[in-house]
C-alpha cells in the first residue's frame, strides 16, 4: 500500500528511543512523521496534509503535551484528530489530566508493543466512523436544503397562480400585484427597526409577506363579472357584494390550510390575513369585520398602505390616475383614521422609494405619467 493510501500518524517525543520504538513498531502498516517537541508538532499540523493520528508525549522541555493538545483541540483544523497521550506519568490523576486536556486515550510508559497497536487501530477505526457519520450528515442536511428549495418553489409557483387566476378575472390588476408587493417589502425592510415592528419582522417574515401580498385579491375570483368588470362606479348593493371578496378570499385560503398539518405554512398564514383584513382601517370603519387598531394583522395594515396608494396612482373606469403627490398627500390624510400612523411615517420616508416601484412596474396608460408631476 502506497504511503498516500495509508493513515498517517504523527509521533511526538523528545527521547529519540522513545520515538524509535514507536516508528519501529508502526512503519509497516502506517505513514509515519515525527516530531521532537510542541512547537514542532504544531508546525507538522499546519500544512493540507494533518495526521490522521497522534501519539503524544506528556513530559516534554517547554510547550509539554497537555499544552500542545490543548491548542490542537482549540483549532478548528485539527480539532478532530485524535490524540493518544504516551506518558512515563501513570497515575490516575495524570490520565485525568489529559483527557481533560482532549486526549481520545493515555498509554502509560514502557508501552505494551500489542496495547499500542490495539489503541491505534481502535483510534483510527473510531475516527473513520465519525468522520463517515459527519459525512452522512453533511449529505443529509444538503439534501433537507435541496427539499426546502423545492418545496419553496412549489409555494412561489402556487402563489403565482393563485394571483394570476385573480388577475385573469380582472381587468384592472396588470402589474399591480406586482407593485403592491414591493411597496409592502419596502415597508417591512423599513420597519424591521422599529422597536414596535421588530419582533415580527425578521428576514422569513418579510420574505412570507412579499410573497403572500399578491394574494390579497384573490376572493374576487367569486365576484360576478357584471359587478366585477362593470365599467363605471358601483352601486351600494353592488359595491356591497364586492366586499364580499375579502371574506370569500379568507374562506378559500382557509380551507387550503385545513388540509395541512397541524403547523400551518407561513405563507398561507399571511395570505389569509392579508386577504380577508387588508380594506379594515384603523378606526375601525373598514370591511369585513370591523377591526381597529393594532387588532388589524400588521400583514392587513402593510398591504392597506400599498394597496390604497396604487389605487391613487392608477387609472379606473371612474377616474384617471392621480399624480404621485396627490396620492401620498391622500394617504397622509388619512393617518389615524383609514392607516396605521407608524406605517404612514414609514410610508412618508419612502414615498420617493414607493415612485420609482410605481414607475418600474408601471402599465402602459395605467400609472401616472411622470409628467402629471410637473404640471
């Protein structure tokens, strides 16, 4: 067997016959290196090519073995190896000592020529295993990694779905799943330092949100198309039964997640919060329930902002769009009443950031030209 194909033992002792008997006893089934004292060894530990074992002498001039397996133990490195502690000290609290220091096992001096053996291969047989198992688990954990990602993708492709078949139904939406989303992850990244908003947004969380916002429609998949597409205002009976989207959204969510396990899917969680809670207001006149304050899921209060501004912007069959102004001067009126205040300084802060998504995503005839800024 080739030396490279064979485990590599690194002897370390300052007493040249000590060291010899090792390699003498060794060198046919092993790869051999040697050493004379601490900082040698050390040095032996440095390069691609790490021991696959050490046999370690306590009792040695300067840096003596307790230290030099101390600092291997420390480094991530060398960590691993393991270390077999050869010793003319044999009483039991030298051996505690040195396994306290790392030590995998302590031979005490003059060395049984078969107990060597037998530890060796017992070390290194051990080291094998464990180094298998890491292995394994290695394997196990890129493929968990693998399944996420897929599994994520089946979430994103759903969601992208579900918002398209709202959008097919619809013919006002064109980008504006697209938009809102963004002005709602814009809102949330902003938030997440927010003493009050901090605990709820961390990075999964802004992530769910982004990805459920385009779901907040989705119950006017279940509007009649004389009520939904009707091209002009609606009246209160109509408009009556588009509010009805809001909870058919929730309803069919819902029923999504009953068929899950016990621990609901995020991402759902968000989608139905958003869709049944984003037309409430914060002084409790919105739709359907009636909620104010913070009872409205901050999911609903983020999307309320970024639904209602694009709104504003865009074009309907009952007016043209406002200009960017205009609408960030109508959101702010309503701080207190229809929004979250703290969402509306968020929103304040961001406005520019709000008109350059509106103008990314823009439908062609839809949003404001930048040229209604100017007039």
């Amino acid at each position: 067997m080739a030396d490279t194909e064979r485990p590599r033992i690194l002897v370390v002792d300052d007493e040249p016959i000590n060291v010899k008997v090792l390699v003498d006893l060794l060198r046919s089934d092993y790869s051999l290196v040697v050493a004379k004292d601490g900082p040698q060894a050390l040095s032996r530990c440095e390069g691609d090519a790490l021991p696959d074992l050490i046999l370690l002498d306590v009792m040695m001039p300067g840096m003596d073995g307790l230290e030099v397996c101390r600092r291997l133990k420390e480094n991530p490195r060398t960590q691993d190896i393991p270390v077999i502690f050869v010793s003319a000290m044999g009483q039991a609290h030298d051996e505690t000592s040195g396994f306290a220091a790392g030590a995998s096992d302590y031979i005490t001096k003059p060395v049984s020529l078969p107990v060597v053996q037998a530890r060796v291969r017992t070390q290194l047989a051990l080291k094998q295993a464990r180094s298998a198992l890491k292995d394994q688990n290695l394997l196990l954990e890129e493929r968990i990694r693998e399944r996420t990602r897929e599994l994520e993708q089946t979430q994103d492709i759903t969601i992208r779905a579900l918002a398209s078949l709202a959008e097919t139904r619809d013919n006002e939406t064109g980008n504006h799943i697209k938009r809102t989303q963004h002005y709602v992850r814009a809102l949330a990244e902003h938030l997440r330092h927010h003493p009050d908003f901090a605990p709820e947004l961390d990075d999964q969380a802004i992530d769910l949100l982004f990805k459920s916002a385009p779901l907040h429609d989705i119950g006017k998949v279940g509007i009649p198309d004389a009520i939904l597409l009707k091209p002009g205002r609606l009246d209160t009976e109509e408009m009556d039964v588009m509010k009805r989207h809001a909870e058919l959204g929730q309803q069919a969510l819902v029923a999504a997640l009953k068929e899950q396990a016990a621990t609901p899917s995020g991402f759902l969680r968000y989608a139905v919060e958003i869709s049944h809670y984003h037309h409430e207001k914060w002084d409790g006149s919105g739709y359907p329930a009636g909620l104010a304050g913070r009872d409205i899921p901050l999911s609903a209060r983020l999307m309320a902002v970024a639904d209602v501004y694009d709104a504003l912007i865009s074009r309907r069959v009952y007016k043209p769009p406002f200009s960017h102004e205009k609408a960030v001067s109508m959101i702010c009126d309503g701080s207190g009443t229809h929004f979250d205040p703290a969402i509306i300084e968020a929103f304040v802060t961001l406005q520019e950031r709000f008109r350059e998504i509106a103008l990314h995503y823009a439908d062609e005839d839809d949003v404001w030209s930048p040229i209604d800024d100017i007039r």
